[in-house]
C-alpha cells in the first residue's frame, strides 16, 4: 500500500506493462461507422473558435486553478490540440473557450456541440462509446481503495490481496464476515460505481454502499469514519488524498482493481477532427517534450509508463 504524498514505481510499472496492449484497443476506429462528418473543423473553422470542456473537479487530470483557469494534465494536452488545429486550418488566431462541465452533463455537451472536446478524466467504455468517441490513451487508470492509515489490518489484506473480486468470499469465512460490516463509498455516476455495485452482487456481500459527489466528499467520509473505504480512479485518489489536510491519516492501496483506459473525448462520426486529435497526441507522446508535460502532473515517467506511451501513439 502507499501512504499520500510518495508514489510506487515498482507497483506502477507492473500494471502499466500489463495494461498497454490492451489500451491500444482504444486507438482503432469503428467498423461500419455512419458516414464521415468534418462538422467540428469546419465548425472551428467558420467561428475562429474551439471550445474545450474540462471538469473543475478531477485534478490532476483537469481543474480550476487559483487565478480561474482551466489547469491540469488533461489540459495541457487539450491546448496542444488547440495548437495543432491553428495550424492545420491555417487560421491567424484561434480562440480557445474553456467551458466548465459536470459528472452529470460532460457526455451531452459533447453531444450537442456545446465542447470540441471533453479534457477530463474519463475512462474508455463501451457504453461510452455509443454517445461519444475517444482519441487514443492519454492514461493508464484504474479502479482504487483509499482508506484510513489506521484500518484494520485485516481489512487492507483482503483488498491490497484481491480476495474480492477476482474470486468469491465463501458465505462462513472471516473475510466475508468483516466486509459485509462496512461501509464502502464511491463517487456517483462513475464507472466506479457499477463495477462496485456488480462487484457486490456478484458475490452475494452485503455490505452498505454510500455514493457522494465528489472526491472530497468520500475523502471526508473515511476520515470521519462514516466509510471505510472509498473506491475511485486511483490517481484522483491520490491526489485528492494529497491535497487533503489529514493527508497523513489516508492511505491509497498500490493495486488496481480494474484497467481503464483514459481518453479525450469527442463527437463521434467526426474523423477528420478525430485524425488531428490523434495525430497531436500521437506526436507529443513520442517527443521530448511530454517526459516533462508528464513529470509536472505524476512525476517522473519511469521506462514502463513511457512504454505505454510509445505503444498508443499512431504511427505517421
């Protein structure tokens, strides 16, 4: 397990060298989709205008730093997009609109062309998939446990050794007994949510489940001790942990309880935009440039993480 503020680069390489190949999925366009629609370009084009959504809650990926501004890794990435598309339509300026959105709305403003494009921290589904599309991985994520430094020690062993889910609590053992006496709590609306609760289901655990709105809100639930554990994207655990003034009473388990691709999303049916999203991302994560652009969000990369890097840009 990790306590906030260090990260593990042992536990982390292992899980991005499984996850990479897998990601790449992500990358591939649909077979036998509509017809191709450069509306979004075009769009651009005719207003001098791109409009960027990002979430002012999921630092590090995106938020809303002290001056005001749209900041965070998922950000950066978004501006250099910006950047790109300046060039590629041969405009003289561009102006960039950074529009706030919502867990709740994100997905329908890409819908309705309210954003160009979603600069969060939003992992790859096929459900997804039927409402928006997604440029390649920006990210290896995954499912997370934060809990308090002080939990029973019993209770981070069956979590950090994957006694639940990858195989079931037999209804008379002690680990059975202990989870279905607590508490666990999720952010809403996540993909979080429906892994916890089939999670549960599955294997019959009738433990309390407690969702909240955010990130903070399920920190101060452990903290108080109202929860015992709160699942969530781990690197949002993370940093959310850090931040936090009782960071030192908050641990965030090294294992990843599932594999979740991040990515940009976009309209979907929009293959030209899509080709100058992927082709930026595609030529920033083979650069010099992003081992910095990374570094400043997560720290250093180490070989691995670069790796999967390497493995989701497109080639030319």
């Amino acid at each position: 397990m990790q306590r906030i503020g260090s990260e593990s680069p042992s536990g982390h390489r292992v899980r991005i060298a499984a996850f990479a190949i897998a990601c790449l999925a992500t990358a591939l366009p649909f077979i036998g989709a509509a017809p191709v629609s450069a509306a979004t370009l075009d769009r651009i084009k005719e207003t001098g205008k791109i409009t960027l959504g990002y979430r002012i809650d999921a630092q590090p990926f995106s938020y809303r730093d002290q001056s005001g501004a749209a900041a965070g890794y998922s950000a950066a990435l978004c501006q250099k997009i910006a950047d790109q598309v300046k060039g590629e339509l041969g405009l003289p300026k561009l102006t960039v609109e950074w529009a706030p959105v919502t867990l709740a709305d994100r997905f329908s403003a890409v819908q309705q062309g309210k954003v160009d494009l979603l600069c969060g921290a939003d992992t790859v589904t096929l459900a997804r998939r039927k409402d928006v599309a997604f440029s390649i991985p920006i990210f290896a994520s995954g499912i997370g446990a934060l809990l308090r430094a002080d939990a029973p020690v019993a209770l981070r062993q069956i979590l950090a050794e994957g006694q639940p889910p990858s195989h079931p609590v037999w209804r008379a053992s002690p680990a059975r007994a202990l989870l279905e006496k607590k508490t666990f709590t999720i952010v809403a609306g996540t993909t979080g949510a429906s892994w916890l609760t089939g999670r549960l289901d599955a294997f019959q655990i009738s433990a309390t489940v407690a969702p909240v709105d955010s990130y903070n809100a399920g920190i101060g639930r452990v903290l108080d001790r109202s929860s015992d554990v709160f699942f969530g994207d781990r690197a949002l655990l993370l940093e959310a942990a850090r931040r936090n003034s009782s960071a030192a009473d908050l641990v965030v388990l090294d294992r990843l309880f599932t594999h979740e691709p991040v990515a940009l999303a976009l309209a979907r049916n929009d293959d030209d935009f899509r080709l100058v999203v992927d082709k930026t991302l595609s030529g920033l994560f083979a650069s010099k440039d992003f081992d910095g652009l990374y570094a400043k969000w997560f720290g250093e990369a180490d070989e691995s993480t670069l790796a999967f890097f390497r493995m989701s840009a497109l080639p030319e």
